[in-house]
C-alpha cells in the first residue's frame, strides 16, 4: 500500500494539485487581509478567524474538492490509463484508496495551510493598521478544531464527489456535480433540510443544536462509510 501511495504521491508533484492547494487558502487571506483593513475599529481575533473558516466550509471547500479529485482522476483518465493500472498484480482498491488518501491528504493540508495564512493576513493588517488590531488573544486550538469538524462534516461530500470524478472518464459530471452542489448550498443556505444536503453539511457545523449534530452524524459517520463504499464499488467497476 505504501509503494502505491508513494506513486500517487510523486504524480501529484508532477501535477497542478499543489498549486491548487495553494490557491484556495491564499485566496481566503486575501480577502481577510482587505476586509479587515476596512475597519477603523478593531474587532475580536475570533470574529476575523471563525470568518476565514466559514468562508472555507461555505464555499472554498465544495469548489476545492470539485476541482481537486476532477484533477485527480483526469491523471489516469487523460492518457486512458486505467487498463495498464488494472491490470497490475495488486488488489485494485489498494490503487483507488492511494489517490483517495491523496485527496484527503491535501484537503487536510489546505485546512493548515488556510489557518496559518488567515492568521498572517490578520497580523499583517494590523501591523500596517495598528488602531485595528484585534482585540483578545487568537485562539488557534479552537479554530482548527472547528477546521477539524468541518473536514468531518464535509466527509460525505468528498465521497461522493470522489466517486463521480473516477467513475467517469469525462471530467463533466464530477464538475457539473460539484458545480450544482455547490449552487443549491449557496442559495438554500437558511433551508432547514440543508442540513440533509452533503454540500451544506460543513455550515452546519457553526450552529449548535440539532444541525450541528446532524451535520457531524450524517457527514462524518455516514460519509466515511461513503468513502470505503466508493472504494470498493470503484475497485469492482469498469470506468465509463
């Protein structure tokens, strides 16, 4: 399994995946960094923290995971592949679980990554404005806990987006897939069954209450089973 992972890993060097996951978090500071800038009063570490995350859970996450398992799978789809990588002498969900590990791997990187660049961009606002500096001491342990439960909640959206992306040869439905999921959990944002909805699953989890639970429960519990199901259902099907 680790010389498959290790594979993986060295085609993602040679891919546009890390560049990817460096774009997303960077993209959130940006926007930290101007939103807090146009402040003439300072605010609390935690308001300018808790907000990267949301807009991490709200919409950077679903379009991160669109794009970076369509880029995955489009590795072995481009060069028609899969024959030769199923054909290998090795079980073939040893080869799906490796670039599932990977995708995981760097949405868990992004989720670091979006935590130390946020609090850059606060710092460095307030360094160039100092009647903005927040107010209090940030709280980093707390922000990726909630970076942790967001990861969690967004567990069955993964799955599903996983699936979509290696199931199909096209890169079209796995986009068009992550394109409305996203759309539906932009607009129907205050719907109650959103909470029901995998891509809007990772909100939930701002909310205390029965959302939040159900958003942990139904994304964390049921989407890793999502994800060992996709596995095993790739490993047993011909890609179209």
């Amino acid at each position: 399994m680790l010389s498959v992972l290790s594979v993986e890993i060295r085609k993602l060097n040679r891919s546009l995946a890390l560049l990817l996951a460096l774009a997303a978090p960077c993209l959130i500071g940006i926007f930290a960094f101007f939103n807090i800038s146009r402040f003439d009063q300072p605010g609390p570490w935690s308001q300018w923290m808790t907000t990267s995350v949301g807009i991490w859970a709200f919409f950077m996450l679903p379009m991160s995971v669109t794009a970076l398992t369509a880029l995955v799978a489009q590795m072995e789809h481009a060069p028609r592949s899969w024959e030769h990588l199923r054909s290998l002498p090795l079980p073939r969900w040893r080869i799906y679980a490796a670039k599932l590990s990977c995708v995981l791997g760097l949405i868990v990187f992004m989720s670091v990554l979006n935590l130390g660049i946020s609090y850059g961009a606060v710092e460095l606002a307030a360094v160039l404005k100092p009647a903005i500096r927040p107010t209090g001491s940030p709280d980093l342990a707390g922000t990726a806990w909630l970076l942790v439960k967001v990861l969690a909640a967004a567990l069955l959206m993964i799955a599903i987006q996983f699936w979509a992306a290696m199931r199909f040869s096209s890169f079209v439905p796995a986009l068009a897939l992550g394109i409305g999921g996203t759309f539906f959990a932009v607009v129907a944002t205050g719907a109650k069954e959103g909470v029901f909805f995998p891509w809007q699953m990772a909100v939930n989890v701002f909310v205390e209450g029965w959302r939040h639970d159900t958003a942990m429960w139904l994304g964390g519990g049921l989407g890793t089973l999502a994800l060992i199901a996709a596995v095993l259902h790739l490993s047993r099907r011909e890609v179209l």
